[in-house]
C-alpha cells in the first residue's frame, strides 16, 4: 500500500440528503476502517423521494480538488462515481492520468434510485473513451451496462456474461455487473477479471431502502482494494457488506421514499 493508513478516495456528487454519492462513500470507507477523502464534481438538491437540482461544479475546480488531494495524500485506491457532464469526465481522466493512479474503481452511476437522470445522454461516449481504459473495474447495474454498450438491458445470465465480455473489450481491466434490478430469489453479480468469470450470489433483500446502494457497493470495493486485499476478495466483501447494510436498512426511519442503506449497522 502506499502508507501505513489505507486511503481512498471518492471522486463524485454530493448527496444533500446524506443516502448516495460523497455522503455515502465517506461512510462506507469510515465503515470499513479507511480514510476517506473526496473530490466533489456536482451538487445535487436531493432527498429520498428524488433529484429536485444538479449544480455542477466547474472543471477546473474539479481539477483543483484532485490536486490538492493527490499531491498530498497517499492515496491507494480511487472511487469515481457521478460525473454529470463531457467536461467532469474529461478533468478526472486527466486527472488519474497527471498523478498515476492505477486502481481505479468506476461506477458509471446515470440514473439516481428515484428514477432521476444524473448523467447526460451525451456523456455516455466521453464515458467510454476517457474513463473506461483507466479502470481497474467497472461496476454498472444491468441498465447501465446496457447504456454503456447501447443494448437492451441483459435479462438472464447468459446475457449478462455476453455484455461483459463487450464492457471488458472497451478497456476496463475487470467488470462487475451488479444483478440488483434482476428477479428471482437472490441477486446474482456477473464479474469478469483475467481469471474469467465469477458468480457472486445473496439472497435478494425486499425493502425500500435501496438509496445509495451502487455507490456503497463501489466504495465498498474500493475500501477493501485500499487496504491491500486482492480484487476478488474486494469485491466478495463489499457484497457481504452491502448485503447486510441493505437487510439492517428497515432499522433506519430515514425520509418519506427510497431510504438509505444502514452503512454502520456492524456499530449501532
């Protein structure tokens, strides 16, 4: 690792109601016993029940924040999460690029739990050439990775695999295609690596408190890739996290809609 205190960092958009994007890494990461920085690329007026505002915030303070944490931390892992706009994704490309980050987890988030759009339409291909090929892993749900690849969404695991052997010919060193959205009893992520495929599975959660879960998932990922652990153990342990932050979640009375997952149900 690059210091003696796991470091990661998230570099995407502020959720004012505390359940997705900065706010939710920071606490996934603080979960998980790494230190968390951030680099904010948008704000969003946001709350359980939707996105009322984005606020982007201009490149080249994006640039600004990258700088500022990475000329000084010792940062072992990156986390990219809402990048809203051409010019978000082309500063944070360049960005890793400048300071040599290699582990780099992408979550190419486009549509908030609530139905909202996050990303516009014409980012989607930026996406692709900037971002993709700096990627250690991508981690899109089954309506991203078919955005990503102009598809339908995959509907059964034959499918799911088919796509991400295309996401993984766009440059990404690994794939995770999270079955969230899919049916049936349990939820089944596809991950495709240099060793292949593997078929992470738990059992599906009911609950409305799906706020956030992409990007804990991600950050989770991310957490455990910065203190050292290899990526199929990362990625096996942000599942059980997530899973059990999502099954802990009806503890919380948190907002009027999707509310959040419960990010310290290990502590209280």
């Amino acid at each position: 690792m690059a210091g003696s205190t796991p470091i990661a960092v998230t570099m995407a958009g502020s959720d004012s109601g505390g359940g997705a994007g900065i706010q939710a890494d920071l606490k996934t990461f603080s979960a998980l016993g790494v230190y968390g920085a951030s680099v904010i690329t948008a704000l969003t007026a946001q709350n359980t029940r939707g996105v009322t505002g984005i606020h982007d915030v201009p490149a080249a303070f994006i640039a600004a924040q990258i700088d500022a944490v990475l000329s000084d931390l010792a940062v072992d892992a990156v986390k990219i999460g809402m990048l809203s706009r051409p010019e978000a994704i082309v500063e944070v490309a360049s960005g890793l690029k400048r300071h040599g980050m290699a582990t780099v987890v992408l979550d190419p988030v486009m549509i908030a739990a609530s139905g909202d759009r996050l990303l516009v339409p014409e980012a989607i291909e930026t996406l692709r050439r900037d971002l993709l090929p700096q990627a250690l892993l991508i981690t899109p749900n089954l309506p991203e990775a078919a955005a990503l690849l102009d598809a339908a969404p995959a509907t059964d695991l034959a499918s799911v695999r088919a796509q991400a052997q295309l996401l993984l010919a766009m440059g990404p060193r690994a794939v995770l295609i999270k079955g969230g959205h899919g049916e049936g009893p349990d939820s089944i992520d596809v991950l495709l690596d240099e060793d292949g495929f593997l078929e992470l599975s738990a059992p599906r959660i009911v609950t409305r408190n799906t706020h956030g879960t992409g990007c804990t998932l991600s950050s989770a990922i991310t957490a455990g890739l910065a203190k050292g652990l290899p990526l199929r153990e990362a990625v096996a342990a942000a599942k059980e996290y997530l899973t059990r932050a999502l099954a802990r979640s009806e503890e919380l009375a948190i907002g009027q809609g999707h509310g959040p997952v419960h990010h310290f149900h290990a502590w209280w």
